[in-house]
C-alpha cells in the first residue's frame, strides 16, 4: 500500500514539471509571470527558455524513468537539483537582497522529500 501511495506523490510533481517544462518551450510569455519572471529578448529569451525548460523536463523525466525503472538512483538527482533550488533561494534573499520565497522554498523541500521516500521504497533492493 505505501508503493501506490509513495508512486502517486512522486508521480504528480513528475507530470507537473512537464508541463511546465513544455510550456517554457512552447509558450514562455504564458508562463514566465508565474514565476515573477519578466521575460526577455535575444539571448536573455534563448537563456530563459533553454534554461527553464531543460531544469523542469529534466527533473519530469528523470522522476518518470525512476517510477518506470523502479531504479532509485533516478530519483536522486531530481531531489538534489530541488534541494538546491531552495538553497539558492535562500541564498538570493539572504545575499542579494531578492524576495523570500518562502512557499516555493517550502515545495522544493517537500518534494525533495518525497522523492527520497521513492527512492527508499521504489527502489530496487
């Protein structure tokens, strides 16, 4: 029963960051405000989209490849990019003077969380 459960929680964050992955190539000006993204020209926009598309379909592909492979080792990278997402937010409101992003924190960490919870029980053995 923890398998299904872990697999929904892990699977959800996974379907999610493709899409957001998706619309970043396919629709950035729809999605860059929410992120309080301005978005940009010439590189700055091939920056933003490479960039922004690559971190989220990365992390959607590699949690899918885990929960298909059941291989916990896909699971591990996904959680390390979140868990250092929320530490260089961290670091941008401490040292830079950016806004605390406190709820983004929050989910980061979360789902970092959960991802070693699939890694711990999804995994093979």
């Amino acid at each position: 029963m923890i398998k299904i459960i872990v697999r929904g929680l892990a699977g959800l964050p996974a379907v999610i960051f493709l899409v957001m992955g998706l619309r970043w190539l396919v629709n950035p000006a729809g999605i860059a405000p929410e992120f309080g993204v301005l978005l940009a020209s010439g590189l700055g926009l091939s920056a933003q989209v490479g960039l922004f598309s690559a971190f989220f379909l990365a992390l959607g592909l590699s949690i899918l490849t885990g929960l298909v492979t059941e291989r916990r080792v896909w699971f591990y990278a996904p959680a390390g990019l979140l868990l250092l997402t929320a530490m260089a937010r961290s670091l941008a409101y401490l040292v830079h003077n950016a806004a605390f992003a406190g709820s983004n924190i929050g989910t980061e960490l979360l789902v970092a969380g959960i991802l070693l919870l699939a890694a711990r029980y999804l995994g093979e053995r």
